[in-house]
C-alpha cells in the first residue's frame, strides 16, 4: 500500500514539469515581443487596429462570457483598473470576448452593468495572435507597443501584480 501511493506520488510529481511546459506554450508572445497587428470592432460598431494603440499604455484581456475565472476578474478589471484609469489619455484597455455573437456579449455587458470597452473577436482570429488556449489571459504593454507582462488564468495575487505594473507603466 505504501508503495502505491510513494508510486502515485512520484508519478504526479514527474509530470507537473511536462504539464507546465505545456501552459507555457500556449502563449505565443513573450514579455519584449511587439504588439502583434490586428483589427477589432467594439459592441457599437467602431474599429480599433494595434496602429491606435501606439503611445499608449494597453491592457488587453481575453475572456467569455460563460468562463467563471473571466467573471470574477472582470468585475475587478471594472472596479480597480478602468474606474482608476479610464480618465487618462495614455491609457487604453480592450476587453475582448473570444468566439461569442455580439448579442450574446451585449447581453452580458448590460446584465453585469460594465461601462469598460468591450471588443469582438467572434473568429479567435486577434486571440490567435496572442495564445492558442486559456482565459482570462492578460497582455500588457508599454507605450512603446512592447509586452510587459502577461497573466494566464485569474488570482488575486497575479491580478496585484499586473496593478502594480500598470500604475508603474502609467507614471512614466
């Protein structure tokens, strides 16, 4: 009996390695790389390209609507992040849902009362760009259009830290 559970451990610890190897590649840009280009429309219609973010710092996250780890880092996104900084003209945030209707975020966006800007990529086409799977994920960049931090996945301490960077980023 000893033996099996000193075999089960030793083989959920030898895979750890393989597992995270394999979250880590599904990130397709590295803290440094350029913002890749692309091209989003917002729930009203306008459209934002990555030439319009140049000189700006920018938050980019990906999400669903029916992912729970989005749900409960959006309301913080809203609260902490874009009600501090929506006011500042070098500060730009797209909060992009990832493979759902315009309806369908609309709905979402009305039903939890957010006022932050909310994007389109129905095809995965921007997302394609940045990762091949997980959210939330989030991208920052400097106003240089160069990557400072990415975060996969939602928890307060990760949701900190990229706070932090931003404040930094912003007081430059």
């Amino acid at each position: 009996m000893k033996y099996l559970a000193f075999l089960t451990l030793f083989l959920s610890l030898m895979m750890l390695p393989v597992y995270g190897q394999d979250v880590d590649s599904t990130n397709l840009l590295n803290v440094g790389s350029d913002m890749p280009e692309f091209s989003l429309v917002t729930l009203d219609g306008k459209t934002v390209t990555s030439d319009d973010l140049y000189g700006k710092v920018v938050l980019i996250n990906f999400f669903a609507t029916w992912c729970l780890p989005c749900n409960q880092e959006l309301p913080l996104v809203e609260k902490e992040i874009w009600a501090r900084y929506k006011e500042n003209r070098d500060f730009m945030l797209l909060v992009i849902d990832r493979e759902e209707t315009q309806d369908k975020v609309a709905s979402f966006v009305k039903k939890k009362q957010f006022t932050m800007p909310f994007y389109l990529d129905p095809r995965r086409e921007v997302y394609g760009k940045f990762a091949t799977k997980y959210i939330p994920r989030n991208y920052l960049f400097d106003k240089e259009s160069r990557l400072m931090l990415v975060s996969k996945g939602y928890n307060r301490e990760d949701f900190e830290t990229l706070q932090k960077e931003l404040g930094g980023l912003l007081k430059q």
